[in-house]
C-alpha cells in the first residue's frame, strides 16, 4: 500500500489496526462495516487483510487504515463485542482506538 492510503490522524500521522484473534468472539461486525479491511477465516475468527486483498493471518499482523474506511474501522473497534480491534498510530504505537485507548 502507498502512502496516500494511509490515515492522518489529528497530527497528520498514519494509522494501522490489528486484531487479537485470541478476543475476537466471531460476529463478523468488523467485517460488515470494513469488509475492505477485515474478514473471517474459516476458523470463524476475524482478521485483517493487507492492501492487495491478502488475509494476514499472522498473531499481531497490522495492516494501514485507508482514510475512507477511517470512520468504518473506528466504527468497527467501538462495536466489536469482544473488544478485540486495536487501532494505533504508526509512528509510536500508541493505541488511538480500541480496549487500550487512553
């Protein structure tokens, strides 16, 4: 993915999200706000998907936030019933949504 595809935060900074598959409960809320952005795997658990479409099934596998789906993978991390949505700023790694937000 490019850098015109990454998400600014407030201080310009770009954004990624990942999920800890060992939380996720399986509704596949993520999915139906973000499908561009998560997806389920047969294991029934959700996961994040690089830009070119591939499921990263890898424990802690982060993928950038596109500024078009900001609002849906923000939407995401609220809903999600098992709180499991981590996104962080890049830079730092400091969690801007999620169970860990501060």
């Amino acid at each position: 993915m490019t850098a015109q595809h990454k998400v600014p935060t407030e201080g310009g900074e770009a954004l990624e999200v990942w999920i800890d598959q060992d939380l996720c409960t399986g509704d596949g809320i993520c999915a139906q706000y973000a499908p561009e952005v998560f997806e389920l795997d047969i294991d029934g658990l959700a996961y994040v998907k690089s830009g070119d479409d591939q499921l990263l099934q890898e424990p802690g596998a982060t993928t950038p936030v596109p500024l078009p789906l900001l609002r849906d993978v923000v939407d995401s991390a609220k809903e999600c019933p098992g709180d499991c949505i981590h996104v962080r700023r890049v830079s730092d790694r400091v969690e801007v949504y999620g169970p860990d937000a501060e």
